[in-house]
C-alpha cells in the first residue's frame, strides 16, 4: 500500500537557522545576530501601518500597484517589471519553484546564504556550489559550474555572511557568461548599504535572463513586517504572478513598504551611520589582531584562531548580553558575524571584545 510521503528533497533539507533573539534572565539584549536596522523602521513607515490597520476587514490590493509605483519612481524603475513578496524569501522561492525541478541544477556558491539551497530541494532540484575565492564569489568558477543541468543561479552581492561583494564589471562578466537556458538571480538584500550601487537592475533591463531580489528587512527596518520586491523580465514576471498566492501581501506590508520606500532621507541617513560606524567597527577588531575583509553590508565577519575562540568569544558576548551569530553552518567555524550597531553599540561590542581577549 502506498503511505503519504513529502515531494524528493523534502526531507533533505536542513531547517533554516535564524539569528537567536533572547538570553535567559537579560532584559535588555543588544541583538547584533540578524542584520536588523538597529534604528528600527522609518517613522512614517510605522504610521502608515497604524493607519491602515482600521481597514483589517478587507482583503488587500492583488496588483500592489500602489506600492510598486512607489518602488519604480523612487528606484527609476519600470513598475510592470517588479513583483512583491512575502520577504525577498519567497521571490527566491517562487523562482525555484517556477524554473528548477527534478534533475535541474541549482547554483551557488560555497558560503551561499543557507536559503538557496532550501528553495532548491524544495523544488526538487538539485543544489550546486562553486567555491569562492578569499570569501569572494569567483566569477569564473561560477561560470565553470553551469552544466546543461543549470537552471538558476543565486548570487548575493553584498554576500551574507561574509560582507564582500563584487564589482559591476565582474556581475557584467558572470550575465554575459551564463547561457540562456539559465536564470541569473542577485540577491540584492543588502544593496541599499553601499552607495551608487543599483543592486543589478541595469542587467536585469539589459537581458532576458537576469532577475534582482530586494528587500525591507535590511536597511528598511521591516522584517517583521515581511516584504520584498522582485525585478525581472515581463515574462519572467507573469510566470511569477501565476503562481504566488493571490493575496500574499497584506494590507499592513504594503502600506508599511509604500511609505517605507519614499522615506529617501532616513534610508540615506541609515547607510551613512552605517558605513561610518562599520569603518570603526572594523578598525577596532583589526587592532585587536582579528581578521575582518572589508565589509559592504550592515554586518562584519569577525574571523578568529580557531573554532574554540569563535564558540568561547560568542559565549562571552552572551554573558554580556549582546547576540552575536556563530556561522558554523556557513563554512565558518571560526568565525562569528557581527551586525552593525548604533554607535553606542558598536562602542559596547568594541569593548567586550578587548574585554574578551584580555582574558584569553
Ligand atoms: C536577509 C537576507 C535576505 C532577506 O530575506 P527576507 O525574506 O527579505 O527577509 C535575502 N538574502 C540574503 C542574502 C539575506 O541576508
């Protein structure tokens, strides 16, 4: 007799492990292991969502056209191009589920983001990685991995965990090398933290193959509120619509998100602190003999001796009641990746970490 089971790769994959948010018996936890904003949302972002829960009894907007016109003219943008999203997650998911299955290949690269290969076995497909080098994503081993098989390849730039990113000629290289059969997807999640940088959008307009993913849970803010947004081809965009739920966004996520992404100036404010306090971030770890590349994102990782001073400096920070994330699961053992505070903050990390060292 034939028993329920799950779809192949189902059971294969590895439940996604979040940043912790509590220790017991601290009141006060400084939460620097998830990349949050440390500001918290924009003002108007969280007033728009105030307002519009006197509207909770109705159903939400099916096109979001308010809110991707909103992201078209803050981003010059074409809004028939984009697509929300529960989380920048589920337009990562959507896209696997849509282009990948059975005996199709998955790509990305050796410290991934650890939901690629959760949207890839989730498809049914099957996950490659193609080793980085110095913890930056080698284009040409990228391009060295795609067989006949391949049918997506995820790249974050800025990457999660390690900070680096590659520079527009070298993404132009990687969507110039990958054939048609295959879809290019650049995460862009933390593309708002550097400066100038379009998060891959001129590629996405200039190919038929490109998509760019974005979202508000970084500089913006929002997780909790769970928004994305996609960027892709018509046609990979109708694809898209015919399958994500009809009313995936609700009411507050799209009134938080609109007001969100038109508050230009606490977004120039938010990577300015940022980069600012990065630098020092950065510096302070340096002279205290720890390894850091330079980071481009809201997080540094911090690269130790080994495993047991990673585990033993996580444990102490812990006691000090600030989270940092251990990324063992990354391919980093000893490594532990900070967020980017306030001031106050990183002035607080800084110290508990000579504190740390002093002891060892
Ligand atoms: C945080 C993050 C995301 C964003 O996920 P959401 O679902 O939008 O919250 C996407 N990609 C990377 C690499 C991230 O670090």
């Amino acid at each position: 007799m034939r028993v329920i089971a799950p779809q192949p790769g189902i059971l294969d994959i590895a439940l996604y492990q979040g940043g912790a948010s509590h220790i017991d018996g601290v009141t006060d936890v400084l939460k620097l292991s998830s990349n949050e904003n440390p500001f918290g949302p924009s003002g108007p972002a969280t007033e728009a969502v105030q307002a519009a829960a006197v509207n909770l009894h109705r159903y939400p907007s099916i096109d979001h056209a308010p809110v991707r016109a909103a992201i078209a003219d803050v981003h010059g943008l074409d809004p028939d191009r984009i697509i929300m999203g529960v989380g920048s997650d589920e337009i990562l998911s959507l896209l696997a589920l849509c282009y990948a299955g059975e005996g199709d290949e998955v790509l990305y690269t050796e410290h991934g983001f650890s939901i690629y290969p959760i949207v890839a076995r989730a498809a049914g497909a099957t996950p490659v990685v193609a080793q980085e080098k110095d913890r930056v994503v080698d284009v040409d081993a990228v391009l060295g991995a795609i067989t006949g098989e391949t049918r997506l390849i995820y790249i974050a730039n800025p990457a999660n965990p390690t900070g680096t990113m590659l520079p527009m000629s070298e993404l132009a290289r990687l969507a110039d090398g990958v054939p048609e059969s295959c879809l290019l997807v650049l995460d862009g999640a933390y593309a708002e933290f550097v400066d100038g940088y379009d998060g891959g959008a001129s590629l996405v307009e200039a190919r038929n193959n490109v998509v760019m993913t974005r979202t508000f849970s970084k500089i913006y803010g929002l997780g909790g509120l769970r928004v994305g947004w996609g960027y892709a081809p018509r046609a990979i965009i109708d694809v898209l619509n015919r399958v994500r739920g009809p009313f995936n966004m609700s009411l507050l996520a799209l009134a938080g998100a609109e007001a969100a992404v038109r508050d230009t100036d606490f977004v120039d404010t938010c990577r300015r602190v940022n980069t600012e306090e990065r630098a020092r971030l950065t510096g302070g770890l340096r002279q205290m003999g720890i390894a850091c590349d330079d980071s481009f994102a809201n997080f540094v990782l911090a690269r130790f001796g080994d495993e047991a001073e990673a585990t033993a400096a996580e444990a102490y920070f812990k006691t000090q009641g600030i989270l940092v994330r251990l990324v063992k699961g990354y391919g980093f053992p000893e490594a532990l990746r900070i967020t980017v505070g306030r001031p106050e903050d990183v002035t607080r990390v800084l110290d508990a970490m000579a504190e740390f060292r002093g002891m060892v």
